[in-house]
C-alpha cells in the first residue's frame, strides 16, 4: 500500500498576509468563512481579487453556513474558489439538490455529539465529509476539542470515505489525534492564530502544526481527498 502524507486546510483566513503565510508553512487548502455571524468572516466580492490571485495547487474552499441553494451554487462556480465546505444544518436532500445543481465536488461538515451524529454520514452526496467538535449554537472554529474516539469510530464505520478532522487540534495534540483516528486531512483554524485574535494568524504556530502534522508519519492511503 503507498503511503501519503496528511494534507492540511488552514481555515479562517481574513487576509493576504496569513493566507501566503499558510501557503509557505505548507498548507494544502485555504478556508475562507462567508458566515456573517463569525468572527472570521470576509466579504468574498471586497477580498475575491487577491484570493485568487494566489499562487496555484493550493485549494481555496468557501465555508458556508445555511445558505440558500442558489447561492451556494453561484458561488461554487466563483472564480477565486475552487470548493464549497457546508457548515450548518445542510442536510441529506439539501445536498443532494446541490450536487445535481452545481456538478462540483464539494465538503459537507459533521458535528459529532454522540454516536447518533454518525448515523447517515455516508447519504450526503459526496464523500469528503468534515469532522468538527459539537460547539454547541457556533458554527465551528469554537477551539473545542473533537471527541477522537467517535471520530475514530466514524472511520471504521465509513472506510471509504476520506475524512477531514477539525475541532481543537493545535501543534500540541495534532500528531496524536492524526493516529489515533488516521484522517485524510487535518483542518485548523483557532489553533494557529494569533494570541486574542480570532482574524490574523501566527506564522510561528503555522509552522509548527504542519511540522507536528507531518510527524504522525505515513497514513497508508491512497489519494482520494478533495484537496
């Protein structure tokens, strides 16, 4: 079996500056939040110009929170994102339409609260599903650590499906959370910012996780991941 390395999505950006930063520690994937209601949210059309001016084979995902479904169409299709990652209360037929709308790949994100949170993960439409800590009445990004022996539990349930792991991973506890649930990816965001700062990013933090994200070794998989 080949190995691969873990891919890492830095999520929660707001500016050039720590998106290239990202970039150069060696991020794979680039969120940017489009919710209103969180603290790290952007405007695409005011920041659409430099996010897509970007140096190439990174991926730039739009994270979206309840949208209506012509939206998430219209911006799945935008020229400065290449996926759309649904945060919210997307369910099972809202992404279905969505797929057939939009022929794009896409990320569904799943908050695990308990064993019940597994049920239907593989009936949403695609395979690349996100997996976050329950953070109550906020939308991801709440720095709550992810319960690992239910994510690790969706794994053996669903092995066909590349997983993303998200929910308060940080270059302290990442490499341990990567081999015990062994994801596909590892998604970051309050773990690598800057100290009070939900809107800038810490270089040295950056490159610390990607480093410790690195060292959990070889995952044993092959390339089957959104990004």
């Amino acid at each position: 079996m080949s190995g691969r390395r873990v891919r890492v999505k830095v999520c929660g950006l707001t500016n050039r500056e720590d998106a290239l930063a990202s970039i150069a520690a060696g991020a794979d994937a680039l969120g940017f939040n489009l919710h209103p209601g969180s603290k790290r949210a952007i405007a695409l059309e005011r920041e659409a110009h430099w996010i897509a001016a970007l140096p190439p084979f990174v991926v730039r995902v739009a994270v979206l929170v309840n949208v209506a479904l012509e939206e998430a169409v219209r911006l799945a299709a935008h020229p400065a994102l290449h996926l759309v990652q649904f945060h919210g209360d997307e369910d099972a037929d809202y992404c279905a339409r969505f797929a057939a709308a939009s022929g794009r790949p896409f990320i569904k994100a799943l908050r695990l609260r308990d064993a019940a949170s597994l049920e239907g993960a593989d009936g949403f439409s695609t395979p690349h599903l996100l997996l976050d800590a329950d953070a109550g009445t906020e939308f991801g990004g709440a720095g709550r650590l992810i319960d690992l022996a239910l994510a690790a539990r969706c794994r053996e349930r669903f092995p066909e499906l590349p997983l993303i792991l998200a929910g308060g991973l940080r270059s302290e506890n990442v490499a341990g959370a990567i081999r015990a649930v062994q994801p596909w990816a590892v998604d970051v965001a309050s773990g690598v910012e800057a100290e009070g700062n939900a809107r800038a990013k810490d270089a040295g933090r950056l490159r610390q996780f990607l480093a410790q994200s690195q060292s959990a070794g070889d995952m044993g998989s092959g390339d089957r991941g959104p990004f």
